[in-house]
C-alpha cells in the first residue's frame, strides 16, 4: 500500500463504518497486501490474518471476516452489527443468510446495502454480509432476509 493510500482508505472506513474504523482496519504498523484492478485502483486489502476489505467501484468497502472482526473490536456495541441468538447461530456460521425474525439487536443506523458484522448475543463474529433492510424493518418484520451473508466464520 502507498503511503497517499492509507489515509484515503482511513477516510473512506470512517465514513463508512464511524470514527475509528480506519484505525482499526488499517493499522499503521501492519503489512497490507494490496491488489488492483488493470487501472491501478485497489481492488482487496489483505491482512496476514486474512482479507479485511474488498474496494468496490461504488466507492464502498465490502467487509471479509477479519475486517468484520477489528470492527466490533474497535467500534462501540453495536456499532455496524446485527446481533442474533443460538437458535440460528449454526446456519449464520455456515454462510446461511439472517432472517428478520431472529434479529435481536442491530446498530440504528442500518440501512439496505450497508455492510455489517452479524455476531451472536455473546459478542462472538459468526458472519459479514448485507444489510436487506432497514434497523428498524429487522425489529419490527417478521419475515424476510435482513442480512445477505457473505461470509461465515465457521
């Protein structure tokens, strides 16, 4: 990684996540391996502990499970998550999407497409993915896909 880049993806992390998601991201005494598109633009950020972000075109990171698990290690409870019990635990591990109806807790400002660590009650990551919905449509529904799960920490 260039040293322009590190707080350009800082501010991008930020803005995406909140205060303090940069730092925990991108560390400034950590090696990151950097992919890239035929452009040149980053495409992945790696970790030795794996993938943390992929760049997307959007201008918008999307989360790999380490990057979900510096997240909800830095950000305040329940700062960019959605938090599910032991009833689905076991599917969300597996990469199974999260349904509205086994949501118990979620960041308030949640909206469709913003991208979240999905843990369990206990604190523990068991996923990443997208949101399908809104904090308050995954308190209120029922039924329906809340969270389309890229990622499961099985």
């Amino acid at each position: 990684m260039t040293r322009d880049e590190l707080p350009r993806l800082r501010t991008v992390a930020d803005y995406q996540f909140g205060a303090g998601a940069g730092r925990a991201l991108f560390p400034p005494a950590e090696d990151q391996t950097v992919t890239r598109s035929t452009s040149g633009r980053p495409r992945q950020v790696r970790a030795d502990d794996g993938r943390l972000v992929s760049y997307g075109t959007d201008g918008r990171f999307t989360l790999g499970l380490e990057g979900g698990r510096r997240l909800i290690e830095a950000l305040d409870d329940p700062r960019a998550r959605v938090v599910v019990g032991s009833e689905s635990e076991p599917f969300v591990r597996e990469g199974k999407n999260v349904f509205a109806k086994f949501v118990r807790d979620v960041d308030d400002d949640v909206r469709p497409t913003d991208e979240v660590a999905v843990v369990h009650a206990d604190g523990d990551l068991l996923a990443v993915g997208r949101a399908e919905l809104a904090a308050d449509a995954m308190r209120d529904f029922e039924s329906g896909m809340a969270v389309k799960v890229r990622a499961g920490n099985d």
